[in-house]
C-alpha cells in the first residue's frame, strides 16, 4: 500500500493493476499530488522567520497544517463546482489524466461536500487559535486565500473563467501563503518578505500555465477564458518561459542585495532542468504519451511541476543552510 500511496502522490493515478485503499482514495480525493507546492510556500515563509527574535515554532507548525488543509479543501470545492457547473463531464481533460472524485465513483457529491465541512473546520479552529496568538491581521491573510480559492470556479466571480484565475494563484501561494506564514510565525510582515515571496509566487504559476496550455481548446470550447486561451497557445508558452527564466533572475537579485541568504543560490543547480523546460515549452507535444507516462493528455504541465519542485526544493534548501551557516551578501562596506 506505501507503494500505492507514493504513486498516487506522485502522479495523481494509482498503479494499474493495484487495488484500492482507503488512504489512496483519500489522496485522489484531496489531489495530494500538488501538495508539494504548498509545502514549499509555507516552508519558504517559516525559514525567511527563522532569524526573527520573535519565531514561533509552534505558530509555524500550526500554519503549514493549515495551508495544507485549506489547499485539500480548495481542491475538492474546484471538483464539487466543476461538477455543478457542467465542466467537468465524461471525456472532459479533467476526467482523463487522473480520477476525478465524483465522477469516478472515488466519492458521492454529498461525501464530497462533507470532506470540505470537515477540512473547513479543521481550519476554522486553527484559525481561530493563531488569531488568538498573532492577531487579526491572520484573519486578512487567510480570508483572502480563502476568498480567492473560493471563487476560483464559484459563481458569480468564476476567477478561472475570466483570465484571474493565474494571478489569483500567484497571490495565494505567493505574498499570502508565504507572507501570512511569516507573520503567523513572528508577528510581524516586513515588505521585504512581501519581495521574497514573488519569485517562487511566479513559479508556482508556470505549473497553472501549463495546464492550462494544456487545456486550452478544451477549455476555449467551454467558454472558459483562462489566460492561455486570452493569450493563445504560442504567446501562453512564451509568456511561461519567460515566468521560468525570471524566477532565476529574481532569486539572483534577492541574494545580491541581501534580502535572502546567498545559500539560495543553490537553485542555479537547477539551470540544467530550466534548459531541458524551456526547449519542451518551444515544441508541440508528442502525438501520444510515452512509455509509462501516468497523466496523458497533460504533457506541458508536468515538466513545469518537474521544474517548480527542483528550483522550488533548492530554494527551501538554500534557507535551511542559512538556518545554520548565515550567509548574506553586504552592500555596505
């Protein structure tokens, strides 16, 4: 079964062939396999912390609970709402690569409805506890993300379907889960750490462009106008290896003037996988998946996931040697 629940972690498809199990089922329902991400985020706003005189670790642990549970949560309300709204059918990109809950018969609509009660509660009390301890600004932080996790795909806003849904993202697991986690875990929200947010913000949206390049005509014939189908395919992966690219850029510009600690420029031993991206996003994919090849049709937006957990894991760890060995650049004499 650990096996199993590895495979589903890792594509989002449990093994042909293997049985299923609960905790298996549990984490097609909650699509842990993006979970990474969100990990890196909160990660990210907890090390930035690490050197304040005011860092909780417990606060911090409380949070990355919390963004881990809301994220569980934001994606099975995307399930539930593509299902009522008529998006997610039979044959429809969503339903293909990976089991959707309700249409694979992973969950009833009203099993589904009680995980997300379940998740929110979760949430609320620990919501309620790190208000308690850091005050209401959390309340500022987590009703944002909520609100534009929420209306995502919910009416009337429908972010997704007006060209918002990629800034909306880039908000969420940017400025909010990495800011929001940094003053859950000191108190307090330096723009600086706002700054230190945006290169990984701008990763984490390359992996959404690639999906959503990847349903494009599926998605332009459903009315939904993400970006890529405002944008058109060619300017969409122009646009996402451009986003690639600048995350480097930007890290570079945060080490050399001290806002991050030079150990993150680690994530220059991810250049060579930013190359092999970059020379996939110029090319058509292939006419079928390749051997073994688990979520078919997607192709672009598992080599952005590939990207984001190598850049965005080096990242994590450039802050982590900074917990033990300091290691900032000086532009005072």
């Amino acid at each position: 079964m650990v096996s199993n629940w590895g495979a589903v972690i890792a594509t989002q498809n449990l093994p042909r062939g293997a049985e299923m199990d609960l905790v298996s089922r549990w984490l097609l329902i909650i699509r842990a396999s993006v979970f990474p991400m969100t990990l890196c985020s909160g990660l990210i706003g907890g090390l930035l912390a690490v050197h304040s005189p005011d860092t909780s670790f417990g606060c911090f642990f409380l949070a990355l609970v919390g963004l881990v549970v809301a994220h569980a949560a934001n994606n099975m309300i995307n399930d539930l709402f593509d299902v009522i709204g008529g998006v997610d059918t039979a044959g429809y990109v969503r339903t293909v690569y990976a089991p959707h809950p309700i249409l694979s018969g992973l969950i009833s609509k009203q099993g589904l409805i009680a995980a997300i009660l379940v998740a929110n509660v979760i949430d609320l009390a620990i919501l309620v506890q790190l208000v308690s301890l850091r005050g209401w600004p959390v309340l500022v932080f987590a009703l944002s993300g909520l609100f534009i996790s929420v209306f995502y795909v919910a009416p009337p806003l429908k972010l997704k379907h007006r060209g918002l849904g990629e800034p909306g993202v880039a908000i969420v697991w940017g400025p909010l889960m990495i800011g929001g986690t940094y003053f859950v875990t000191t108190g307090s929200a330096p723009p600086w750490v706002f700054l230190a947010s945006l290169p990984y913000a701008m990763l984490v949206t390359t992996v959404l462009f690639g999906k959503h390049v990847d349903k494009l005509d599926s998605d332009a014939a459903k009315g939904i106008r993400t970006l890529p189908v405002i944008l058109g395919r060619e300017r969409a992966l122009s646009w996402t290896r451009a986003m690639m690219a600048a995350y480097f850029v930007l890290v570079a510009l945060l080490v050399v003037t001290g806002v991050v600690s030079a150990w993150c420029l680690l994530v220059v031993a991810a250049i060579p996988r930013l190359l092999e991206t970059l020379e996939t996003f110029r090319k058509p994919p292939p006419d079928g998946p390749p051997p073994g090849y688990p979520i078919w049709p997607l192709w672009y937006v598992a080599w952005a996931f590939r990207l984001n957990r190598r850049a965005g894991g080096l990242f994590v760890l450039g802050l982590l040697a900074d917990c033990l060995i300091p290691l900032h650049v000086s532009l005072h004499p």
